[in-house]
C-alpha cells in the first residue's frame, strides 16, 4: 500500500538478555524526530480509528502480538507484528489506522516526527469503517 | 551528578490500554536522536561498565525494574526505575554506566543521539570499577 513501509529489524542475541534494534536515523523510514512514546492495547480491544493529518508513524511492537490494519479510503491492509514478526511499520500522514491486542499484553513504540498534537488527528468511530475483524 | 538528569515522565490511563510518555524533542535532556534500541537484561544479571565518549543516552524502563548505577570516576549514583518510578535517565558522555535487572523481565528504551558505533565507546570489566551491589 503507497505509504506503508515494513523495515525487518534484527534482534541480537546477548547472554545477559537481547537487544532489538528500533530505528536509526539513516533508515528507510525515518521522517524526522520529534516525540517517542509507548501505548499498551489490551487483550481483544481495539484503538482506532486514528487518521493522522501531518505526523508520520513508526510503530514497533516489543512486547506481545499487535493487530494493525491500515485503510487508505479504498483497501485495507493489514499486519501483525512481534518479536516473531519483528519490523518496523512506517505509517504516512492520510491513512486510517486502527489496532487490536492479541496477547496478555501488548507495548508499542511509536517513534513519531511531530509532537502529539490533538488537533492534527482526526478520530472516526470504529463502527464508520467496515472492517471485518476475526476471531483472535 | 554532574551530566546526570532524572526527568518524570506521564503515565496517561486510557481504558483500552495506557500510554506512557518517553522523549520529546523540546524536552530538557534531549540531546538530539539519531537511533533507538531495546536492550533487556535478565533477573540478577548485570551489563556494564561501559563509557560512551560522546553519545547521550536517554534511558526508558518501560517493562520490569532495572538498578543503574554511575560513575563519574568518584562517586556513584544509583538509580532504580520502572514503571512505579517512571522517569527518563540522560547519562552524558564520560560517564561510566551499569545496569542490572530486578524484575523477570526488564526492558529498556535508549534514544540515542549517535548511532551505535563501537568506536565511540569503552568497555570496562565488571569488577575494575569496585561498586558493592547489594542483594535483590
């Protein structure tokens, strides 16, 4: 889909305990810095949907399994990322995203250009946009 | 300590799963970003010493309990954080840093203002800098 980018990231293993790599500068990807934040999903809710106006995301999930699912007005993509499917989601500004927890629990990191700012995202209930979501 | 900042972080409740605060860009201690990178560290194990000789690190305990500890050269500063004490560590370049994990799973954010570069920083035996760490 034209403003999604998956960027596999490597993990390295440690005897002490491993390193995951996040996002680099030089990266395919990278729109700039400006804010790092973690939201948690629970199990089976879903948070969406969001279309951002100007921020674009770069979403990692360390910890469980999350959902994502992207709508461009059109088709719907989507994706599940852990450390299992460990990339990095790169999300341009003018696409729907929602996401749903599927484990007992779930962290994402977003690694975002812009600063949050409510007046830049508009919120659309998630019953506005025919999404079949599965069974878990 | 000179070139340590302890920064409190928001802990926002949403009912779906909370959100948790990392860096932004007008923060103090924000040093610029130029990678960022998970490193966990498993119950009782420690990670360290090392000295960056010119990255800042901004460090996030975002799962579990990690206990740092730095070392100017004189004194040592310790530190424990999780999400019980939510705060962001700067560490400047110079200081000699160690890390151990408290929790079954500790998992940290470090959003760095250099990419990883081996060069950049010195690794010091464990027991060459002598700091008593206590039992957990």
């Amino acid at each position: 889909m034209d403003g999604v980018i998956l960027t596999p990231l490597k993990q390295i293993h440690h005897p002490k305990g491993d390193v995951f790599h996040g996002m680099k500068k030089s990266d395919i990807g990278y729109a700039g810095f400006s804010e790092a934040y973690f939201s948690t999903i629970h199990k089976g809710d879903i948070k969406g949907w969001k279309k951002h106006t100007k921020m674009t995301l770069n979403l990692i999930v360390i910890t469980g399994e999350i959902e994502f699912v992207i709508f461009n007005g059109t088709d719907f993509l989507t994706v599940k990322l852990s450390r299992n499917n460990y990339q990095r989601l790169t999300v341009s500004p003018g696409l729907c995203v929602a996401f749903r927890g599927i484990e007992k629990e779930n962290l994402l990191l977003n690694l975002a250009d812009l600063e949050h700012d409510p007046q830049e995202s508009i919120n659309i209930l998630l019953q506005e946009i025919n999404y079949s979501w599965g069974t878990i």
